[in-house]
C-alpha cells in the first residue's frame, strides 16, 4: 500500500511524496500547486498588435515575429553580420512600409 510524507525544502516549501509498495518514490509534487487552481489567460493577452509609429499599420506581434523569422534565415543564408534584435526592426520597418503603401492605394 502506497504511503505519502510531507517533506520541506530549503525555501520552505512542502512537497509530498508517495511511496510504492517496493519502496520507491512515486513522485514528489509541491503542496501549493496541488491546492491551487491553473490561472485563467485572458483571451485578448496573447495577440497584441504591435505599436507601430503609425496608426493606420494593421500587424501584429506574430506578423513581426515571423517576417523577423525570414530575414534572419536570408540573412544567414548570404553570411551577413546581424541580430536577432536588428531583424525585428527590420520586419517592423517592412510591415510598416507596406501597411502604408497599402492605404495609399485603397483610397
């Protein structure tokens, strides 16, 4: 028959732990995460449209991040000098540019 202690650690928190009927530990989980409920995420939290300097740009942070994506790739491809940091700008700046050109052309 399985028997379950209550152990603490150094940072004061208690795990439990079972043991088998062999003697060996089944698992050893934290107390407060048995007690308490998963966090509910927001539906709108995880798509944020990104902050373009212009408001009539229509992207997203997912949009930015897979354009990044692509001038990485490329920019690895031909052995150019970068940064994950200096792709984003870039994705930006095109995302922006063709956002603009866009309205330009619809009205």
């Amino acid at each position: 028959m399985p028997t379950k202690t209550t152990k603490k650690t150094a940072a004061g928190k208690k795990l439990t732990a079972s043991t088998d009927t062999n003697g060996t530990n089944a698992e050893s989980l934290p107390v407060e995460a048995a007690a308490k409920p998963a966090r509910a995420i927001k539906p709108g939290a995880a798509r944020k449209p990104a902050t373009p300097k212009s408001k009539n740009a229509h992207f997203t942070q997912d949009d930015v991040a897979l354009r990044a994506y692509f001038i990485a790739e490329k920019r690895q491809k031909l052995g150019l000098h970068g940064d994950a940091h200096s792709d984003w700008l870039e994705a930006e700046r095109q995302l922006r540019a063709e956002s603009a050109k866009s309205d330009r052309h619809r009205g």
